[in-house]
C-alpha cells in the first residue's frame, strides 16, 4: 500500500514504541457482530500499559481515551510516539493514577487510527478497508475492550476512568458489564448524544466528505487524503471544545502577526483554528475522525435497554462524576443527570477552569486530585 501524506496514521511494520498488540478471538472465528448490523473479521487491539499486575489481577485499571486520542496516555514522545502522552502527570509513580499501586492499561479505540483495526487498516482482502469499514457504536468498543481484560486476565477492574468520548465508554462498562467494574471516574460527558452533539459531529464528518480528496472513503493510495476536510472539521470541533471568553482574552481581534486582515490577512483565532487542524492532519486518520464522530452520535446508554433511567438504576460501580463549568459542549446538566439517576454516586464534582470541555484535559491539577479521591475510595 502507497503511503498518503497522513503519515502520522500507525500502518503495520512502523516503529511500535511502547504498544503491544493482540489480536482477538471472536465467536470462534466467526467474527466481532456489530450493534449496527456489521461484521468484523479480524479485530487488533494497540495498548500500553505501565505498573505490574497483583497475583490476583486486582488492581487494574483502565483508562479510556477521547476521540483523537490513542494508547500513549503518558510518556515522553519518541520512536513511535511522535507527542508526549496526552493525560502526561496524571499517570505514574506516585502520579493520581499511581503505577506504584495500579497496573494501568490504555487501548487504542476499534476505529482509531494508532494500531487497533479502523478504517485504514488492511482488509483480510489485503486492501484498506476504506469505505467499507462498518459503522460502530460506543457498545462494539466496549466488547472489543472487555475482549482485551479477558485476555490480560482481568475479570473486574479496580477503576475504569475516561473523559468524553472515553467517559462514553465508562458508562457502557458501568451499564453493560456492572459486575466487572468497581470504581468509575466518568468526565465532562452525558447519559446519550445530544442534538446539539449530533449536530456539530455531523457537521465535521460533512466538511471531510466534502473534501475533494476524500474520495468517497477510498483515499489509501492517493498522493494525500482529505487534509483540507479533516482541519475544518478539528477547526469546528476546537470552537466547541474551548469557550467564547477564553477566545475572546487569548485573540481578541487581534491580527496573526504582521497580517492585515482588511488586505487578506488573517485574525490570530483564525491562525489558531488553521494550526490545530493541520496538526491533527499530520497524525489522523479523516476516516476515524468519521467512525467514531459517528459512533459519538449513537452514544445513548438508555437504547435497548428501557431508557436512561432503567439503564443507569443497574449500574454498581462507586462512580464519581465530574463536570466542567464552562463546557458548554457537554453542560453541567448532563452530569447531574447521571449523578441522579447512579445509585450512590456523588454530587458532581465541578472543575473551574475557562478552557471549557478540553479542561478534562488541561486541568490537570484539579482532574488529578479528583481522581485520585475517586481511586482510594
């Protein structure tokens, strides 16, 4: 297979770093079925995992990362590794997620673009799957995922925790296998997609299908994929991640330097914007950005199962929820939504922070004190 300029995207035979790799067994052989109707045959699963695991594999945990996230949760960057782990401080010796005292693992999402099986993995038919890789759902995540503890020989975990798109899958964890989970930390997420959710994924997912590289999905062996496609769809996402009051003190209406927007220069938020797609350009796959905006937009823990209510009544995990004041993509009435409706959860636990819903990741100072509370417990 041709490389395209998204050479940041883990193809097999790259440098690994710090990933292991398993392949899982599903249906003996007959292949991962999927919420949505679909079917994978083979399913790899990317991780990284640090401490030891006791005799009796009771202090694991696990660590669930947002949507462009991926299985180096801390660590220097390096061979394998082009950035430094992204929840960096929180992970450990001694750090609120003490590999002194866990033995932390940290999978890359089914879908994702670093290792485990997504869109630009190879086929059984020797192609990328392209196009025809199937829609997902948080809950086919979650199943890959309780196929990987299986094979760690973890049957219940000391704490699953995970902020967004991964707090989404703490609550499936919680809600699908309640007897395989004895402490939750969900962060900045709700019970199910909102319209609004639905509404700026959906909006992302179009600006990359629109791009004229994208070439319905099958872009492998072109010269470049939907580059353009993927920074406006990250440049819509950061609008909604950030607040209107932290743009407002970083920009203003500043200029970009020495440009002059009255002559076709830009503003330094537009600068802003155009920086952090072209970086996430550089290490993701536009084709994951769709399946798991898509799989986002599917969240809802209540389908099947009765509503919300009936589903969350089940959970028995001691969860700790938290929230982020100024998320305004994933509001504050989301969690106390969860945290009434979780048998014996707690009163929210608000961080202050101006950096909206990206403070699950920033504050790292307050997230850290709390999860290390929820830990201990």
């Amino acid at each position: 297979m041709t490389r395209t300029l998204l050479s940041g995207v883990w193809q097999a035979g790259d440098e690994p770093g710090r990933r292991q790799f398993v392949e899982l067994p599903f249906g003996e052989g007959t292949g991962l079925s999927l919420e949505g109707g679909g079917m994978l045959g083979e399913v790899t699963v990317a991780y990284e995992t640090w401490g030891d695991l006791d005799a009796d594999a009771s202090n694991a945990v696990l660590v669930l990362h947002a949507l462009t996230g991926d299985s180096h949760a801390t660590g220097p960057s390096g061979p394998g590794h082009p950035d430094a782990g992204w929840w960096d401080g929180l992970i450990g010796p001694g750090a609120p997620v003490d590999t002194d005292r866990f033995f932390v693992v940290c999978p890359n999402v089914l879908g994702g673009c670093q290792g485990s099986t997504g869109p630009s993995s190879t086929s059984p038919d020797g192609a990328p799957y392209g196009s025809r890789f199937p829609l997902l759902t948080i809950r086919d995540q979650v199943e890959v995922e309780v196929a990987l503890a299986d094979h760690l020989g973890i049957a219940r975990w000391s704490g699953v925790v995970g902020g967004s798109m991964g707090g989404m899958r703490v609550l499936e964890w919680c809600v699908g296998h309640p007897d395989r989970v004895e402490r939750a930390v969900v962060l900045a997420v709700g019970a199910a997609a909102t319209a609004e959710q639905i509404a700026l994924c959906s909006l992302q997912v179009r600006a990359i299908r629109s791009d004229p590289s994208f070439a319905g999905g099958d872009y492998y062996a072109g010269v470049a994929g939907p580059v353009e496609g993927l920074t406006l769809a990250r440049g819509i996402g950061q609008v909604s991640y950030r607040t209107e009051l932290e743009f407002e003190h970083r920009f203003a209406r500043n200029a970009q330097a020495s440009e002059d927007p009255l002559k076709g220069g830009r503003f330094a938020v537009e600068s802003y914007l155009q920086h952090h797609g072209a970086k996430l350009a550089r290490r993701f796959d536009p084709n994951s950005y769709i399946v798991l905006s898509e799989a986002m937009n599917q969240h809802d823990v209540g389908r099947n199962r009765g509503g919300v209510a009936q589903a969350l009544s089940g959970v028995r995990a001691e969860v700790t929820v938290a929230g982020i004041a100024s998320d305004r993509l994933y509001p504050l009435r989301l969690q106390r939504e969860l945290a009434r409706l979780i048998p014996g959860a707690r009163p929210v636990t608000v961080i202050e922070s101006e950096s909206g819903h990206d403070g699950f990741l920033l504050e790292t100072d307050q997230v850290g004190a709390l999860v290390a509370s929820a830990l201990s417990r």
